[in-house]
C-alpha cells in the first residue's frame, strides 16, 4: 500500500511516499480502507520530534491520528463492525493515519451515517473531541454563560464555538478581522481582533474562557473571569500544571485538556452533525503525495479549520 513515511524527525522534507507492508489486524482491532485523514498539530509535533521520548517504536513512523474510511477487514473477536461498514477513527498518538489503510482498536471507531462524507468525518475526532470536552468536561459550560474562545477560528476553535452554540452559550471569539465573518456564522455574538485588542484586557467577565490555541495562561485571564469562572487550555505546560494545583484552594479554576477519544462522545458529535447543528470547517484538501506542502501550511498557524488528506 501507499504511505506517507517518516525515516528520521526532522522538517516536513522528511515525509516521503513509498510502498510498505498493509497492516494486520490483531482479535480487537479493525482494518480501514483510508478515504480521508486529518491533519492536527499533534501531526507536526511528532515529525519534528518533540514528542519522541513519549512515543515508541522504530522508524519508518507512519503518521495521521485520525481517519475516515469504510471497513476491509474485522479481528476476530471485534463483533460491532464488519466489512463495508462506513467509519470514522481515532488511531491515537501511534497514528498511521498517512496511508491507504489504517488499523484501529475496535473502541476507537465509530460507524459513520451515510449523509456525512469521509473528508467531513475526517476532520472531527481530535478537533471536534478536543473542544466537546474542553466545554462540558472541563469548563461546565451552561445555557446563558458567557465563554470567551481564543483562537476560536482555528481546528479546535471552530468546533468550540459551534457546541458552545448548541449549549446555549454568549460566545465571544477572539480571532483575526479576516476570519471575523467566518466565526460568526458559527454561532459567535461578539468578535474580538486579537492583532488590535488584547482579549485579556476587556471590561467583560466570562464563566469561561478557553484557550484553543495555548497562547494566554490563567495569570493573564483572571481578571476576566467571573469569580467562579474557569481557565482551560489545551497547552499542558509546566506554568498551566502549578497553576492547575494552586488553584484547587482558589475559587477560580485552571485546567488544561489531554484529549481522549470515547465512541459515545464521537456518537454525539455525528448526531449534532447529522442534525445540521455541527460542520467541519475544511481549509484545504491535499492528495497524500501532497502532505509535505499540507504540513508547511499547518506550520505557518493560519489555518481555517482544518486541512483534510484525501487518500481515495
């Protein structure tokens, strides 16, 4: 099969196109016959090797960590899918998303209906799981709170604004003017320009404000958080975690977001989706012998939503 290939870390020259073996299923886990991967940050930080004393294994390191396709084969103790089957999966911090098939634990997939396309799906897990559980999980977000988004034009902060619309949220996103439009249509009341305002100097106070991007910290957001309110950010760093244990004692919170795939949180998504509450914002598609200019883009911190491989 085709696969997009890492043989050291290093910059996304690195990423070549070459013939490897397909993979085999062990009894829990199933084999998936790519149409779409996305591309995450996560992505790009693997290839340069930050995060090469967290992940095992040799190269050649195939990487993608999630992807839409339909079922070629089932492990033989996997009992919910069978072959054909449409599907959407997280294939984890491993990935091996960048290739024609891709193998995932059984948990770690979800049938997909067929009015969502592959490239819509595709783009969902991390992104879409990331902001769901940012909101509910770690803000509480409520009807008729107020959430400031920073970052909120981006993969994650596109998807933030839209469940915080369907939770019944005030919503400001703080983005550039460019993509002010773009946010509003999402669901967002007030639009912030982050290159002429500085977010952590408005007069307003927000139950939460979510850091999609992990560019603030708690210290600068406290005065605009409400008394109760709560910082959450997706950039775990060594400040956020100290932060996170000072404020157990405090009424304002820290928190930060390691995200973690679940098949009911995915369901819920496809159903908001599938429901016309919930799209994917997709930027750009890239063919797989694209991936390395797909990754420069990614790079650059600009991008709309999302970027999308298109492998069939």
């Amino acid at each position: 099969m085709k696969a997009a290939i890492i043989n050291q870390y290093g910059t996304s020259h690195e990423l070549q196109i070459q013939d490897v073996p397909r993979p085999e299923v062990d009894s829990h886990e199933v084999l998936i016959r790519v149409h779409a991967t996305g591309i995450n940050p996560l992505d790009t930080k693997v290839r340069q090797g930050a995060m090469k004393l967290m992940l095992p294994g040799s190269f050649p390191k195939i990487l993608g960590a999630e992807c839409a396709g339909v079922v070629e084969e089932v492990g033989l103790m996997v009992s919910d899918f069978q072959p054909g089957d449409r599907v959407v999966a997280s294939l984890g911090t491993l990935g091996a998303g960048y290739a024609e098939y891709a193998v995932a634990k059984e948990k770690n997939v979800v049938k997909l209906p067929d009015a969502i396309d592959f490239i819509q799906a595709a783009a969902m897990p991390i992104a879409a799981g990331t902001a769901l559980q940012a909101m509910r999980d770690k803000g509480h977000l409520r009807p008729n709170d107020r959430v400031l988004i920073n970052g909120a034009a981006g993969g994650v902060g596109t998807f933030a604004v839209q469940i915080a619309r369907i939770i019944g949220a005030h919503i400001t996103a703080v983005c550039s003017t460019d993509n002010a439009a773009l946010v509003r249509q999402l669901g967002a009341d007030v639009v912030i320009d982050y290159k002429t305002t500085d977010f952590t100097k408005l007069p307003d106070k927000f139950e939460v404000v979510f850091d999609a991007v992990g560019k603030s910290s708690f210290d600068a957001c406290r005065d605009i958080l409400t008394p109760e309110g709560t910082y959450v950010t997706t950039t775990p760093s060594p400040r956020q975690i100290l932060e996170e244990v000072v404020t157990i004692f405090t009424k304002q919170k820290a928190d930060s977001l390691i995200f973690s795939f679940t098949q009911e949180d995915m369901n819920w998504l496809i159903k908001q989706v599938t429901a016309g509450k919930l799209v994917s914002v997709i930027e750009k598609t890239y063919p797989l012998d694209s991936v390395a200019q797909a990754h420069e883009y990614s790079e650059t911190g600009h991008v709309k939503g999302k970027l999308v491989l298109v492998i069939r």
